[in-house]
C-alpha cells in the first residue's frame, strides 16, 4: 500500500504513465516499473500492427475484383453459409463483401490473424499481386 499513499499523494499531474514509473521506482519497485513500461511498448505495437492490417484490408478491398472475393473468403477459411450472408447483405457491393469476409476471418481468428496469413491466402486465391502490395504498406 505504500506505493498507493506515494502515488496518491504526490504533487503535479495525476494520470502520466512517466509519473507512475517515476513512482515505482522511487519505491524500489524496479521490476514492476520496467515491466509497465514493456508492457506500454507492447501496446504501441500490437496498435501499429492493426493499423497495417487495417490498412491492408482497405486495399484488398479496392483491388479485389468482383469474381474473386469469393475466392479469397474460401481461402480465409469462411464457410459457405458465411459468404452467402455476406453476399446477401452486400447485393452487388464488392468492397462491402471483401471488407465483411475480412472483418469476419480477423474476428475468427483473434492473434492468428495476421499480414502474413493473409498473404498466404491471397496468393492462394491467385492475388499474388495484392499480397506483394500489403506487403510493402508501411504501418501508419
């Protein structure tokens, strides 16, 4: 609790991330301090990392033509059921299809959806040159 009754008793600012490890380590508590700070970094990360797969899903989305959306929902694993609601929620909405079936294979997938799965399943679906594309994207 002595680490509480510092935290909240210290002047200035009440909510900075700085001021919290600031905080632990003027309590000797190095080990926690260090690992909030990994575990900060590790947000940033995981953000940037959805911001390129996010990205990525606004290309493929723009490039994928009408007959291979399709494909590339087969190759994510969706099953036919899932694409004919897709289908049927999006009439004659290409980019609204390939946005759902990407949304629904990252929702399914959790962690597993990745830049790199998804451009094993675009080449499978013969979008070799999409897959190269978000390859290049940076994250932004």
């Amino acid at each position: 609790m002595d680490v509480l009754d510092t935290w909240q008793k210290r002047p200035g600012p009440k909510d900075t991330i700085q001021l919290l490890k600031n905080t632990l380590l003027d309590c000797g508590l190095k080990a926690i301090a260090e690992t909030m700070v990994a575990t900060e970094e590790r947000k940033v990360e995981i953000i940037k990392y959805k911001k390129k797969l996010s990205g990525a899903f606004y290309t493929i989305a723009e490039d994928t033509g009408p007959d291979k959306w399709k494909d590339l929902a087969r190759k994510l694993g969706l099953k036919p059921a899932q694409i004919d609601g897709i289908e049927t929620r999006h009439p004659r909405e290409v980019k609204e299809c390939c946005m759902d079936v990407l949304e629904t294979w990252r929702l399914r997938e959790g962690g597993a959806a990745t830049v790199q799965a998804l451009q094993q399943a675009l080449r499978e679906a013969d979008l070799t040159a999409l897959a190269d594309d978000i390859d290049m994207s940076p994250a932004q």
